[in-house]
C-alpha cells in the first residue's frame, strides 16, 4: 500500500531486493499519484518503509527505500532468502484437468529439475501461489477447475500478476520448455537485483 500526497493506493510487490522494489499498481489511476517519496507498506503485519520513486511505467513502480526500519529489515531478508530457495527448486504450478497428461506433465519437470505441484481445487491453486516460502513464479494452464484457459490466465494476471502463466499442450516437452525459461528470466532477474 502507497501512501503519498494524501492519496493511499495498493499493488502487488513483484520484485523485492534489500534496496528497493518493483511494484504492480492495481489501477491506473494510482500511476499518477506515487511520485517523490512515498510511504511504502509491506506485508500484512503494517511494516512501513519510506521509499522515492524510481520510475513508473506499463503499470508498474519501481522504488528504493530510504530508511528502512531494523525489524522490516529482516522481513525483507527472509522474502529474499525465500525467493533464493525457490530459484534452487524452481516450483511450477500445473493446472490441467486431462490427469494422464497432468501426470505426465509432472513427471517431465521433475525430471528437469523442476517442483511441480498439481493442486486439486481451486482453493489449493490459490493457497499455493500465495504461499510466500514456496515462490511460485510459473503456472501451466489448461482447462480446469470447471474454468477455460483463458479464465484461467485472467485470474493468474489480476491475481499473481508476478507469475508467468503459459499455456499445456499436447507437445509437453515444448511445455516443460517454457516453463524452464521462465524460471531462467525469473533466476536472472533475481540475480540481477541482489547484485
């Protein structure tokens, strides 16, 4: 949540470093509002850090912190070590309700290295991606839950805008594929804001 020029405004942290962060607003009006320096709340615990605007653009706000307080210090360092840990297991989100291709599917990115999890309802999807140690930053959709893939992908882009969702097909090796190169932006991405 952004507090600045007396206008309180919220997004979704996509990228977070020990110096600043990058930040996806959830209207369009609020671009207009976060410049300067700002009032940056993290997490749900009310942690408050002061921060200066960087740039904004496509929708999003790239800050870095001024003062940091020692407590959100550590908060920040245990989302950072979080994401390191995900880099190393790469989880992937597997959503397909055809279970023998969903089956091997999972098998081929185990077998890449990676962590897929095949949640079985909704409720299970949704608690997986908002799982803050797991760091799941790829999704593979098809048809499920009763939902077609582009309601599937809507929901991943208004909801966890920092995923990279990316279509199942019957050319599951071109599917693990994708989801190998995600993660490879997402580790050099990660490396580069540590850096």
């Amino acid at each position: 949540m952004f507090h600045a020029d007396g206008v309180v405004t919220s997004g979704t942290i996509e990228n977070l470093s020990s110096s600043g962060a990058l930040v996806a607003m959830t209207s369009s009006a609020a671009l207009r509002a976060p410049h300067g320096v700002l009032e940056l709340k993290l997490g749900t615990d009310g942690g408050r850090v002061v921060a200066r605007t960087v740039r904004v653009e496509h929708g999003r706000i790239a800050v870095e912190f001024d003062r940091v307080p020692s407590e959100l210090r550590q908060t920040i360092d245990a989302a950072i070590a979080y994401a390191l840990r995900a880099a190393e297991t790469r989880p992937v989100l597997v959503v397909d309700d055809r279970s023998p291709r969903r089956r091997d599917l999972v098998a081929r990115l185990a077998a890449r290295g990676m962590t897929p999890f095949a949640p079985s309802t909704p409720l299970e999807a949704i608690d997986l991606l908002t799982r803050s140690h797991l760091h799941v930053n790829v999704a593979l959709l098809a048809p499920g839950f009763g939902q077609s893939t582009a309601e599937l992908h809507a929901l991943v882009s208004h909801s966890f805008p920092w995923v990279h969702a990316s279509d199942i097909d019957d050319d599951l090796d071109a599917t693990v594929d994708r989801a190998e190169e995600a993660w490879s932006s997402d580790i050099a991405r990660l490396s580069a804001a540590i850096a």
